[in-house]
C-alpha cells in the first residue's frame, strides 16, 4: 500500500529520510517483533516439526535412510541431516527445519 510519507512521518523524520533518498519509493519492513518467523503464520514450519521428528522415530525403530528417503521424497543428506539433529535441541532454529 503507498502512503505519502508527508502525511505519516514528522518533518524533521521526514528531511532526514529526504538526505538518503528523494523522489523514489522506498520499501519500509515491519520491525522483527512484527514479523513472524519462517513458516509459522500458515504452519509449514510445524508439519516439518513433525515429519522429523516421525522420521527420527522410525530411525531410531531401525528403518534405513535409504527407505525413509523414498517414504518422504528426501536427499540421503537431508535425511542424515535431520536423524543426526537432536530432537527438541534445534527443532526452533529456522535452519534446522530441514525442507529437503
């Protein structure tokens, strides 16, 4: 959505923002605490959650990588990648949701 940025910023805010860019649109992000993480707003990153903590499960019941990499359409990397994650330990961090 554009907004005139005279009609939202004080001027003083204003003419500081005019010594970096002038006459160009110019794309303000929300702040972090705004923003939602990776995938939480429409729960793709909870289903990864569970699909690998499933596959950690049948791992751990002696399924091989090779099996579970054709039950979950994955790289025997991605598979060793998550079997090897500590399950809880890494689970919050976006990089070890492992998408394949």
């Amino acid at each position: 959505m554009y907004l005139n940025a005279e009609d939202v910023l004080p001027p003083r805010l204003l003419r500081q923002v005019q010594e970096y860019v002038q006459g160009r649109e110019l794309y303000i992000p929300k702040g972090s605490k705004d923003r939602a993480g990776w995938g939480q707003r429409n729960g793709t990153r909870r289903k990864l959650e569970l699909r690998n903590q499933e596959i950690r499960h049948r791992y751990a019941q002696g399924e091989r990588i090779h099996s579970l990499m054709d039950a979950y359409y994955l790289s025997y990397d991605s598979i060793r990648k998550i079997v090897r994650t500590v399950e809880g330990k890494n689970d919050s961090d976006e990089d070890s949701v492992c998408q394949g």
